[in-house]
C-alpha cells in the first residue's frame, strides 16, 4: 500500500474509502455513509479498543462518514470537522438527525427535558457541540430530540467568536486529558482547535499539522520579543497561545490543567524537562 497518513486518510489493508481507489490498494472499497454523534462527547480511537488511549474526541452533532461497523459494534471512519480517521462505538451515532443551526458557545450546558432549569438534566453538551433548535420557549432553545437548552449558550451555525483567545481562556484550570476536546479534559492541540473552530477557522488537530497549516512563521529571538495576542508557539509535540506579549496559555502535562504562566518560565521549564526548545511561532 502507498505510504499515508492513516490519521487523515480513510485506507486499512483490507479496507478504503471509494474515492481513494486507484491511490491506495485495499482489499475493498467502501462509499461510506455519513452520520452524525449522537452523545455528548466520544472519543475516536487508532484501534476498535477500550483498552486503548484515545487519539481525539468528536462531539455531539458532529457528522462522520463511516465505511464500516463491525461485528463488535466498532464503527471505523472520518470525521467532517477535521478530517480525523478513527474507531468509535456505532451506537454513539445516528442517520435520522436534524441538520444542526447552531452550536454551543458555553464552555458547557445542560439540556432539560422542559424549559425549566430546575428539572433533572438530561445530559451536558460541550462548547462546540452542534444542535438544531426547532423552536424557542422564554429564555430556553428546544433542540431537536433532546430537550431545552439555555439560549444564550447557543450561536447560530455559521456565527463566529470575535477573539479566539478569549475563548480558550475559558478552559482554564480544565483538566488536562491526551487527545480531549472538552471541559472535561483537553490537551494542547485540542485547546487550539476547539478555540480556533469557535472564532470560525478551521483547524487540524494535532500539533504537526498545526504546524504545518496555520498561519505564517514568525522570527521570534532568544528575548523572545515581538509576540501578540493570538500567536501561537510550538514545541516538538507542543503548542501553546499567546495572551499577550509575555503569557502563554496552555494545557500541560507539567500541571496536567490548562495554565496560564510567563512564557519565559515556560520555555526554560520545558527545555530542561520535556519538549526542548520553541521550535516556532506562528502568527494567524
């Protein structure tokens, strides 16, 4: 088989996608059919394993496109949003779905079988997550096989954040979790995507191809001055977001949260310990 990265290209050795014939040998080929999450959050794994540490999350409303379900329930396809190749449970997805309207922009928000904040909740949607609101009720949204979320939490799809830094500040204190993409857990480069997808860019998943495909390279000295709000400073395996010209913003495994702390403190920390030195900055 031709050489690829399997993180982005739908290709097993028994298995591809349709539209990769003639690329990749495969045993077969698949056109897939696209689905959309139907839980709050789940997470994609490299193999059908719950033994297994997790590669990314999708979140509910999210569409994926499946090529295969097996006998054990593992459904094995690519995620829309960024394109992310993985295994999930089957029963996490769905084909009857409304189309979502809009998005959550709360770090996180409930949904009530009635528009009443007092009643048991039905489950928690994180920021990002895709909904589609059928109609409004006082100050509640009713979205769509679910319930009734608070109004305000929600934007319409297509709506942007005006500052992406503003939304990953949000996280802070968040618990740091490999390949998370929530309040619950986040990792570096999920900090990054879910901020940057809440301000209306697009945005790889990991710090490679972070690397790779946003913004511009900035020459940045050992004084480290020059840098703004917004640029972002990557290590090998590491990326992190510039509050300012000193702060950075990230989720580490040092404090295993998502921490803000002078940038100086953290490069020389990180140099001594993990990830050696700044490899780059990257200016949106």
């Amino acid at each position: 088989m031709s050489a690829f990265d399997r993180r982005l290209t739908p290709a097993r050795p028994d298995l591809a996608a349709e539209h990769l014939r003639g690329s990749v040998e495969a045993d077969r080929y698949a056109v897939g059919q696209k689905l959309r999450v139907i839980e709050e959050v789940v997470d994609l794994r490299a193999e059908p394993r719950r033994d297994r540490g997790i590669d990314t999350q999708v979140l509910f409303g999210e569409e994926i496109t499946v090529y295969e379900i097996d006998e054990e329930g593992w459904a094995w396809g690519q995620a829309s949003r960024d394109s992310y190749v993985g295994y999930l449970p089957a029963s996490t997805l769905a084909k009857e779905t409304a189309a979502p309207t809009h998005r959550v922009r709360a770090p996180r928000t409930f949904v009530y079988p009635v528009a009443n904040m007092k009643e048991p909740v039905v489950m928690a949607l994180p920021l990002g997550a895709e909904v589609a609101v059928a109609s409004t009720r006082g100050d509640f949204a009713q979205v769509a096989g679910l319930g009734f979320v608070w109004a305000d939490h929600l934007a319409p799809g297509g709506s942007a954040a005006p500052d992406f830094v503003a939304v990953a500040e949000f996280f802070l204190n968040a618990p740091y979790l490999w390949g998370g993409k929530t309040f619950a857990g986040l990792d570096c480069s999920g900090l990054v995507q879910v901020s940057l997808h809440a301000a209306g860019r697009a945005s790889p998943r990991d710090t490679d191809m972070m690397r790779a495909g946003l913004g511009g390279e900035i020459p940045v000295g050992e004084d480290l001055a020059g840098l703004r709000r917004g640029d972002l400073v990557f290590w090998k395996g590491h990326v992190g977001i510039m509050r300012d010209a000193a702060e950075l913003l990230h989720a580490n495994g040092h404090r295993m949260m998502v921490a803000s702390e002078p940038l100086r403190v953290a490069r020389d920390r990180i140099a001594a310990k993990s990830f050696g030195e700044i490899v780059c900055v990257r200016r949106l």
